[in-house]
C-alpha cells in the first residue's frame, strides 16, 4: 500500500474520520459538565449520582482505551475503530433516553467502552496510513481539530441545555457517528501490526480498570472510612497489574516500549500537563456560572478563544516541532499556558470577558497550540510503527487518567465539598488556589520535557 501525502483527498477524508471519531469522545468528555444541574433535576439525581455520570465515562474509557489500541493492532486499527463508532453511538442513544440516574450512570459506563475502541484507532491510522514526512502536520491537523470538540464542549452543551434539553447533548452524537463510519469505510485504508496473535489479555484490563476504579474513589472523598481500603484495593492491583504485563506472553501493555527514554518522558509530560488542563476547564467553567453568574451557555461562549487559537494555529505547531524538534515546543508551550492560567485567576464576581477572561484564555491557547501536536508526535515517533495503535493508546490513557484524577482529587484539596460548588464565596477562594496548583503542574510538564525530550526526534520535512 503507498503511503499517503498530505493534501490529497484520501488524506482529508482519513483526518476528517480520525477527527470525527476522537471528536466525539473528546465532546462529551466535556459537554456534560454544564448540564450536571438540570440532569439532576430532571432525574431527581443525587449529587453521587451526577459525580458517577462524568466519572463512569472517564473511568471505562481511560482503563480500557489500552485494550482497544492492542485490539486494533491485532484485527485492524479501521474495523476497530469502526466497531467502537458504532457502539459510542448506540450508547449515546441509551444516553438520551435513560429514565432514571441508574440508568443513564450504566449508559456512559457504556459510552466509555467505546470511545476505548475507537479512541486509539483515530491517531493510528494517520500514524499507519500517511508518508513519514507528512505524519507531523497530519497529527498536527487532528490535534487542533480534536481539541476543539473538547474546547466547544461547554458551547455546545450550554446551547442545548439552554434551548433543548439536556438528552440532547448525547442524540447528536448519532448522525456524527454515522459520517465518522462512512469516512473511514470510503477513505481510511487498513493497517494493522502483523506479530500480534494469540489471546488477549483480559486480567490486566480487568485490573487496570480496577486500580483506577479504586484510586479514584479514594481521591475523590479523603474523609470517606473507606478511603485507606480503596487505596489499598489500588495499590494491590496496580501491583498485580505491574506483574501480569511483565509475564503475560500477549501483554495489553508492552513495558519493552517504556524502555524508551522519550517514550516514558513524553507520558510523565503528558500526564501532568493534562491534569492541569482538565482541572482548568471544569473549574473555570464553575467559577463562571457559580461566582460570575454566567448562564450555561454564556459560559460555554466564554471559552470560544481557546477554540479559535487552536483552529488557526495546530496544525502550525505541528509543522514547527518538525522542523525545530519537539523539546522547545514541549517545554515552552507548557510555560505559556501556566501564565495563562494565573491570568485566569482575575475571573471573580465583577468579571468582564473581555478585561478578565479573554487576555488569559488567549495566552493559555497559545502555549496549548504550541505544545500538543509536538507532544503526540514525538509519543508516535518513540514507538515502532507497528506498535502505532497500542503507543496510542497508552499516551490516551495516561492523558485521560491525569484529567480524571486531578478532577478527583483538586477540588477536596483546595477545600471544596459537599453543595461548596454552588456557594459563590467559598468556591471564588477554591478557584485560586486550584489554579496556583495547575500553574505548577504545567510548569513542571515543561521542565520534565526540557531536560528529557531529545531536540531532534522527528522526521523533518522534505
């Protein structure tokens, strides 16, 4: 099969499935944060219960999206990605109709499944399909793009919230999902990794999923008498799951790969850098509607800078790793979003968008343009190309988990529990000090990439 180069119309039609795909993923990560209030009211939901509608999603896909990157390497990175399209879907559905709290927890649970599948498959297979010297910008395009969904996230959840109805939010997944299916069967050829044979490794996606489950749990209520059994339970199985990977014959995750310096060093980054970003955005969006008084949807409005920077300038940033290496990108990027962040810290009571929140959101987009298309290519570029979809899926996972745990975790630190979120004054003093902790993460993200990451790692182009 030759390989493909950018600017053709295969090449458009296999970033524009890739995009669609993570992109629904990415959006409902994110869109349910702004609806959590009337979800609750329509569903007589408790607070637990509205916890477990964003943590089931996020924990399912996060835990497993490493099985569904072996799953594509193994069977074919397109049919998996296919298959997780269409269960997302059909999830999404059972999302939009759930009657009850119960019901709709065991939808996103299901929801999180297959985004695991399709996840992974989206980047692998612009990794497998495109020319070595055009993969940067092509990775560059579907980051921005795919950031994107994520940054409209409250946008768009606001505008149907506000002017629908909250089950909206999941039924548009559906005619998204059935474009993303059609592009990727018209356009994306197959790839897959032809070593791969035998079983599959289903005690340590089972324990993976069990020591997120269990650490989770215990960062997100500290005082709870179940916190040190919780802490336990994740410290065993992480442990068990440690052994299982190191032994097992067909391993979900082949730690040979983490034998590479870059390798390990661009998911440390990762991990913390999007663990601040995570916690950025949901306490951002609170600290407008709880503190400012901004409507969902004027919320969502709020973010649209980091929308519009990443749409314009991606793609460049992808091209300028390549041509100047990773390691300035990686280090700077993260600096700048920092700064960005403590700008942030100015949004309080007597806000105004464009004095308050605009200026900081700006800068942070900036650095976050500068910094992801880098970062994911130089993930890719650390692991063979036939280990495209599980490299994938471990850099996905890592990403998701920082996201996951500092959401967990961040708002017990900085005092926040009980209905805290819905009192102005205590959540504005909570929000300062959420950002001081986020700057700090994304500083030291930039420092881990500055001392580890190679100058010189991608493929420049020609």
């Amino acid at each position: 099969m030759a390989a493909v180069v950018w600017g053709t119309p295969q090449g458009r039609g296999i970033i524009a499935a890739a995009t669609l795909g993570s992109g629904l993923t990415l959006l409902d990560g994110s869109v349910v944060n702004v609806a959590l209030r009337t979800i609750g009211t329509d569903l007589d939901a408790s607070l637990v219960q509205l916890q477990w509608v964003v943590n089931g999603y996020f924990l399912s896909l996060a835990s497993l999206i490493l099985l569904g990157g072996s799953l594509g390497d193994r069977f074919g990175r397109r049919r998996i990605f296919v298959i997780g399209t269409i269960w997302f879907a059909a999830a999404s559905l059972l999302c939009g109709i759930a009657p009850t709290a119960e019901v709709l927890i065991a939808a996103r649970v299901l929801q999180g499944i297959g985004g695991a599948l399709l996840t992974p498959g989206s980047l692998a297979m612009i990794q497998g399909a495109f020319a070595a010297e055009d993969r940067g910008r092509a990775i560059g395009a579907w980051s921005g793009l795919g950031g994107i969904a994520a940054a409209i996230g409250p946008l768009v959840g606001g505008l149907l919230v506000d002017h629908a109805s909250w089950r909206w939010i999941f039924l548009i997944n559906l005619p998204l999902a059935a474009l993303t299916v059609w592009l990727a069967q018209r356009f994306v050829p197959e790839t897959r990794d032809p070593r791969t044979h035998g079983g599959f490794d289903v005690p340590g996606a089972v324990l993976a999923s069990l020591t997120l489950a269990a650490l989770t749990f215990a960062l997100t209520d500290w005082h709870n008498p179940l916190m040190p059994y919780a802490l336990g339970v994740a410290a065993l199985s992480g442990v068990a799951f440690y052994v299982t990977e190191r032994r097992g014959s067909e391993p979900m995750v082949p730690l040979g790969l983490f034998a590479d310096r870059t390798f390990s060093a661009a998911n440390a980054m990762t991990l913390v850098v999007y663990a601040a970003l995570g916690a950025i955005l949901f306490f951002l969006v609170l600290q407008l509607q709880t503190v400012a008084g901004y409507t969902a949807l004027e919320a969502g409005l709020a973010t649209l800078p980091v929308t519009i920077v990443m749409l314009a300038l991606a793609a460049r940033g992808g091209a300028l790793g390549q041509r100047i290496g990773p390691r300035i990108p990686m280090s700077v990027g993260p600096a700048v979003m920092a700064a960005g962040t403590i700008w942030l810290m100015v949004v309080g009571p007597d806000v105004i968008w464009w004095r308050d929140v605009l200026p900081g959101l700006t800068v942070f987009a900036l650095g976050l343009a500068l910094m992801v298309a880098p970062l994911t290519a130089t993930v890719m570029a650390a692991a063979p190309d036939d280990s495209a979809g599980i490299a994938s899926g471990i850099n996905n996972a890592v990403a998701r988990a920082g996201s996951l745990l500092a959401v967990a975790a961040l708002p017990v630190a900085v005092g926040l529990g009980g209905n805290d979120y819905a009192d102005p004054a205590v959540f504005d003093s909570a929000y300062d000090s959420a950002m001081v902790v986020c700057a700090g993460l994304l500083l030291l993200g930039g420092a881990v990439s500055w001392v580890t990451i190679p100058h010189r790692i991608l493929t420049p182009p020609a």
